[in-house]
C-alpha cells in the first residue's frame, strides 16, 4: 500500500477521534515475498470482512473496537494479527505456507481448472438446486423498501483541503471519513432517503411503488440527479446470466457462463446465520472484459447463495467509473425460495483510473423486509398515474423517518444532513455549483431565467458565412408549469437577423395537457429526416456545417409557426393535435425549389406556402421520468422503445396555403441489450404521401454531407441525391463493447470497442410529382433496389471519440456517387 495512500487514511482518522472506529489496511504476503491475492481478512470473533485484491491490498473497517484481525488462505497457516490501536495502516502480514496440507491441497494460482475443482463442483450444486426469486413464485406480493442514496467527493488530501476554492467552505473537511470498501477519505456532498411500498401481481404482469416517504440534503432540487443514479443499477437476481448497469451486461459469477470466465478457489467453510457455508472466491480468466472478482457464501445442505459481493476488475472497459462494488445479502424461505434482504451498490467515478485519483463515490443502499404475499389487489391499483407529485411525503417527520428507516444511520451519516444544509448557504459553494451547472446544462443561471444554450453561440455555413446566437429560457424549477425559450441569430455574410421563439403551458397536470406554440425565422439544411418536425427551436444542421463533403449549397429559408394541444391520457402515451404554417424559400444562390403552378407548365413559383394540421400519437413504454412541470427530464434515455404514428394533412387556401395533401408516417426505435455481446439500436422509419407535392414538402432521404455523426442519416449520401412520396428504411447500429479487442494483447490496453452496422431505404415517387417540379434537381428515388451502406468503427477512442467508415453498397451510377465516407462522432459514454 503506497504511502499517499496512507497518509489519506491517517488524515481520515485525524478528522473523526470521536468515531469509535476500527480501521486497518495493509498487504499480505508469502514467505517469498510474493503477494497472496484473495486472502481473507475479518475482524476476530466476527463475521465482518474482506479479502486482498490482486496485488495483495486489502482495507477494512468497522463502528465497533477489535483487538485483533485474522488472515487466512487455503494452503497458509491462518495468522492473528493484533491491532496495536483503533487505526493500523501499512500493515505487512506473512502467511506460511502449511506444510502438513501441501500434500492433499493445491494452491491456485493463475488460472484454475475445470476440471477436479471442488469450487466449481459446489458451484455445479448451486445450479441445479437454483432458487426461484421469491417475489417471482407467488402470485402477488408486496414489500416495503428502504433506500440511501450518497454522493461523496473522494480522496480528500491536505491539498484538496487547503484549496482556494474552498475558502469559506473550511468546515466541511470536520466531516470527512473513510470508505470502508476502498480505504478513500471521502467528503459526502448529497444524502437522499426514501421509503417505498413495492406492489407486484406476477399473473398480470404488473407492479407498482408507492413512495412513502423521500428526504434529502445537498442539491435537494436536483432530482434528475438522484434518478439518473438510481436507474444505473436496478437488478438483484444474482442467478441470471448478466449483471446489468452502465448499459453494460457484467458476466454473473453464479451463471452458468461463469465458468468460462471465472477462476473458482475453495477458500473456507464457516457458519453463516448458523448454517454452514462454504466461501467461494472468483477472479477473471482474462483482462479488460466486463467481469467481477469477490467471494461467496453457499450453504452446504439448500445450495443457496447467502452472501456475494462484487467487484468490478479494474482493467474492465467502462469509461469514467474505476471501480464498482456490490454486497448482497439473502434470506431462503423454506429451503427453496431465496428473497434479497439487503444490497449495496457503489460507483467510484473519476477521470482517470490511477490508484490515487481524485472523483466521486455514489452509494445506493437498499433494504428489503415486510414481505407479503398472495394479497390480490384489483387490476387498475397497478395504474400508473399520469401525475402523483404528492408532496406531502418529502415532507415527513423526524419521527416517520426513526419509525421507517430498516437501517439507522450512522454518526458520520447523521453529520451530513447538518454539513450540507450549511454548505448550501456559503457563496464559495454556490460559484462551484453554478460552474457544475453550465457543464451538465449548457445554461447559464439567473434570477428565474437562464442563459443559452452556451454551445450554440457560434456555427457556419455557406449562406450565413460566421454565425453567431444568443438564446434564453424562463427557469424557476424543474416542476415549472410554463416555459419560454427564445433566441437570436446575425449571420455576417448575409448581413441578416434570425431568431426562435416558443412557449408552452401545462393547463391539467393530471392529464398532462399542454399548450404550446412559437415561431422561428432562419436558414436551414431540410431533408436532414424522414420524420416531420415541427420543434420551433430545434437544432438548425445548416450553423453545424463548418466542414462539408462536396458543395453545401442547398439550404433554404424557413418560417415556420406551430400550435398545439397535447395530452398523456394513460402513462407515456401520448396525443397530440397541431397545427402549423410555413414558408419555405431557397437561400442559396443557384439551389431552387421551383414548381410549376399550371397544368400546361409554364408559370413557376418559387417559395412555398403551407397550412398543415396534424394528428400524433407517441408511445414510449417503459419511460422513466423525473418531476411533473411542463418539461419533466427523461432519466433513461436510451433504455425504451419508441413508437411513433402522424397522420398530417395539407389544406390549401387557408392562410394562402398552395397544395392539398394527406400524409402518413409511422417511425419505430428499439435499442437492445444483447447480454455479453454488446449494445444494439433498430430503428424503422415508413411514410407516404398521397398527393402530388413539390420538392420542398416531398421526403428526401437524409444524406450526410458533414465529418460528424447525425441521427439515422445516410453518410456516403449527398444532399436530394434521393427524393421519395413513398419509403421504408432501417438503420441498425451494433457496440460489442470491446468483446474481441480485449483478447488481443497490448491492443486492450485501450479499452477500444468494436462498432458494425448497416442502413438501407426503399422509395419512390409518383410521376405526378415529378410533373409539378420545375427545380432542375433530377428527382430520383431507391426504387429498383433498396439503397444500403454498411460501416465498420472503433470506439471509445480518448474515451470520447468513435471513427466509423461507411461503405456505399449500390446506386453507383448516380452522379457524383460517394462510395467512402468517414464520419467522427463526440460523446461522453460508459
């Protein structure tokens, strides 16, 4: 253990001599010298402890006094070490090798075999007697459910503390402890609890929690924050074949693809709630795969698993999070069913993975008690609520929280409800919360309204030349019932002012019925989608287009203004009815969306006019949300599918609007989680229109004339280089996260992920469109065959970066047909 690390521990002890606390860390080693991984530590005459990582490091600590730790490891006599005081740090202990039992035991190192292995035999036991998860084997059941959500900033030095950013913050350092799974001093920043009833009906297929009570401190508005952790980790059957969070599949150490994977130890027996267990130790076979190493405990009669923890292996492929620890504790009822009582998760987040980085710790502790079953409860109880804020259960008593909490808190956690309501007054505190804001924002925040977004000041394109933009928006709180957005752009070529604005009002929180309208005036690179969009204030693809393949001179001028009435009848289901107007002219010079007007083809227009009404429904199943204002915050982003249908229709004459249509769309996106294999996203996207129309209301396939990802566009094509009345296409998209370039020596030391994927689209269009177009455009559609390009990536380049090349696969003859194209795509990923 290196010194740094010690004087981090010695510091922790200094701030907290009133805690009665037993601390000890340290390296265990053999008589060679050699460093013993997975030995057991605990402390004498109990049931708490660890075991040595796999360089021989171990960090233990307990609320109550011991006078003594003991170390053992199959092979080595079992050695007590006495602890000279509460704190005993850099400790080095030498196991001998125990002569009497070399004969009849076999040491493992390196990797173990399958094969004559008790550890897996016993494992071979725990597969064929595998416990059916508790609340899965009755037909209803109810629990209550206690958890404690913890931010820390960690690895708090004599240099953190004597940092000017905390001037006037000084106070905060007498509330520093150690972690007691790393041995980190850590300062808690945010403590949130909650107490929940869970209700679930297995023949229906449904479930729900009822939030009892919820009280925080630190960032108390930030519920997003608290949300977005609380989604990361959400499953506790340790018998399925994956562990999930982070959007990766970790291979479970139980599973059956375990032991292809894992190296087992029989590491010792022991009583464990007076029943006798066998401990299990596991590590990785190979480096850089998303795997674990810790022990369990398995009883030697029922075969069920009483005690696992998790770590994840520090050269795993994920970004930003250089350790993830997981503590599970079960009850068997009946020998035959198992129920969670308690689980611990930790994140340890930072920059970088050294030992001695600086980052934060996120904590979720859950317990689970008050089981009930076989309860019917009617079919509409398990109907979810549209909106239910219920504000009365953030505000519970002190007596409510020592009458519901299944876990007290401890001194340490008791000081941070007093530290951090404290800390949130000192104005040293807010500038380094304001900075934090506009990183994760991009707003900056005011007094009621906020500044941005800051990332959109500046843009190009070939129109505009330099552009720059100011924007803006009304903010009271994440629960604000109204909203208003707005912003202004000067482009310096064409010496002119653009600008957006759009409001929207929540009228029913119940129903979630929503008004909204705006106006926006600017230039714009259309046929970027296949999917309407009438978002007054989306982002403008002609300001992103500073590098282009080829010319980027088809950009046109849009005016457009919409209105809307939207509703959520049933959860996550929403409609919605609209209404817009546009007029849509070409902006650069030699681009023309002319048309003719008469039947004999003689007279041309060349701005477009249009009244469009339309009908949406849209349904993500599955979607978590945080608050209920009038723009509640998507926690699981990439986590639900996505149906989209829109039935619009074009009337003419109304507001001088030129062309009658019918229009259909329907658009399908489901990302999948294929176990070990990686991330994928579908998505399927169908559309027709039924009338006649020019080229600036027809579907163009969105092709991709930038260096830079864009959603669900075709990179290798140019712009209008496809038009379509009629299509369906499909993108694919597959991450095997690093699954085969982590087999490949010096090459996984990058952490590199593998990327594949394809996209193709049909299309045609009517020859009476074709008639009314009079741009000079060759109006051409992917009607013979389906167009399809395919591409090969590598990802996770710097942790920010993925490189993807796409390969053209047909339509080769059309004119300036791009076969290659390289696209590049920014973005912070675990």
């Amino acid at each position: 253990m290196n010194r740094r690390f010690s004087l981090f521990l010695l510091l922790s002890f200094c701030l907290n001599l009133v805690h009665a606390q037993t601390k000890v860390g340290g390296r265990v080693i053999d008589n060679s010298g050699k460093t013993v991984p997975f030995a057991n530590v605990i402390f004498e005459n109990s049931s708490s402890g660890t075991t040595t990582n796999e360089i021989g490091e171990f960090y233990l600590q307990s609320d109550n006094d011991y006078e003594a730790i003991v170390v053992s490891f199959l092979g080595y006599k079992t050695q007590r070490v006495p602890l000279e005081s509460s704190v005993n740090l850099d400790l080095e202990i030498i196991l001998e090798e125990e002569a009497s039992s070399l004969d009849e035991v076999f040491v493992y190192r390196g990797k173990t075999s399958k094969k004559n292995n008790p550890a897996i035999d016993i494992l071979k036991k725990v597969w064929a007697n595998r416990r059916k998860n508790g609340v899965k084997a009755f037909k209803q059941y109810s629990y209550k459910e206690y958890e404690k959500l913890e931010f820390d900033l960690n690895t708090i030095d004599s240099a953190v503390i004597n940092n000017r950013i905390f001037n006037g913050m000084e106070f905060i350092f007498n509330y520093a402890d150690t972690n007691n799974v790393t041995g980190k001093t850590y300062l808690p920043v945010f403590i949130n609890e909650s107490v929940s009833r869970i209700y679930g009906d297995n023949e229906l297929g449904r479930n729900k929690e009822v939030l009892i009570g919820n009280k925080n401190s630190g960032f108390s508005q930030n519920r997003n924050l608290i949300d977005a952790v609380k989604d990361i980790y959400d499953d506790y059957d340790i018998y399925k074949t994956y562990i999930k969070f982070f959007d990766k599949s970790f291979v479970n150490p139980i599973s059956t693809t375990g032991i292809d994977t894992y190296n087992y130890i029989l590491s010792d027996s022991a009583y464990v709630d007076n029943k006798w267990c066998y401990n299990i130790i596991y590590y990785p076979r190979r480096e850089n795969e998303l795997t674990f190493r810790g022990n369990f405990w398995v009883n030697d009669t029922t075969w069920a698993v009483k005690h696992i923890n998790l770590e994840s292996s520090r050269d795993a492929n994920i970004n930003w999070v250089k350790q993830v620890y997981i503590e599970q504790d079960y009850e068997v009822l009946n020998d035959s069913i198992f129920l969670i009582t308690r689980d611990f998760f930790m994140a340890d987040f930072g920059l970088t993975k050294k030992k001695g980085s600086r980052g934060v710790y996120a904590k979720r502790t859950m317990l689970f008690d008050e089981y009930e079953f076989n309860k019917e409860k009617p079919e509409s109880f398990y109907q979810q609520q549209v909106y239910d804020p219920r504000p009365q259960v953030y505000d519970r008593s002190e007596e409510f929280w020592e009458a519901n909490r299944l876990e007290e808190l401890n001194k340490d956690e008791q000081g941070i409800y007093v530290m951090l309501d404290s800390l949130t007054k000192t104005r040293a505190f807010k500038r380094i919360y304001d900075i934090a804001t506009i990183a994760e924002s991009g707003y900056v925040e005011f007094d009621g309204w906020d500044y941005g977004p800051v990332y959109s000041t500046f843009g190009f394109n070939d129109v505009e030349g330099m552009r720059v933009r100011f924007g803006g928006r009304t903010y009271f709180g994440q629960n604000d019932p109204w909203r208003i957005e707005g912003y202004g752009a000067y482009g310096f070529k064409d010496d002119k002012f653009k600008y957006g604005i759009s409001g929207k009002v929540l009228i029913d929180p119940k129903s979630r019925l929503i008004i909204s309208g705006g106006n926006r005036r600017d230039v714009e690179q259309l046929g970027t989608s296949l999917t309407n969009s009438t978002d007054v204030l989306g982002r403008s693809l002609a300001s992103s287009s500073l590098i282009n393949v080829g010319d980027n001179d088809k950009l046109s001028s849009i005016n457009l203004s919409t209105f809307s009435i939207s509703m959520e009848p049933v959860k996550n289901l929403t409609f919605r009815v609209g209404a817009n107007y546009r007029e849509i002219s070409p902006a650069s010079p030699g681009f023309s969306l002319d048309y003719y007007v008469d039947e004999e083809r003689t007279v041309t227009d060349t701005e477009i006019n249009q009244t469009e009404l339309s009908t949406i429904l849209t349904f993500t199943p599955g979607r978590k949300v945080s608050g209920y204002g009038v723009e509640p915050n998507v926690v699981n982003e990439e986590d639900f599918p996505t149906f989209f249908l829109n039935y619009s229709l074009g009337v003419k004459d109304v507001f001088n609007s030129d062309f009658n249509y019918k229009k259909l769309q329907f658009f399908y996106n489901q990302p999948l989680l294929i176990g070990g294999l990686g991330r994928s996203n579908l998505s399927i996207e169908s559309g027709k229109t039924f009338d006649p129309v020019p080229l600036g209301l027809l579907s163009v396939v969105p092709g991709n004339q930038t260096y830079f990802g864009i959603y669900n566009t075709f990179p290798t094509l140019d712009y209008y280089e496809f038009v379509t009345d009629s299509y369906v296409s499909a993108h694919f998209h597959h991450n095997f996260n690093g699954r085969f370039f982590s087999r490949i020596p010096l090459l996984r030391e990058l952490n590199l992920r593998e990327l594949v994927g394809i996209s193709a689209v049909w299309g045609d269009i009517s020859e009476e469109s074709k008639k009314l177009d009079a741009s000079g455009i060759q109006l051409r559609a992917p009607d013979s065959d389906p167009y399809y390009e395919y591409y090969f990536g590598i990802g996770n380049i710097l942790k920010i970066l993925q490189i993807e090349a796409h390969f053209r696969g047909n339509y080769f003859q059309n004119p300036d047909a791009r076969s290659f194209a390289i696209i590049a795509d920014f973005g912070f990923h675990f």
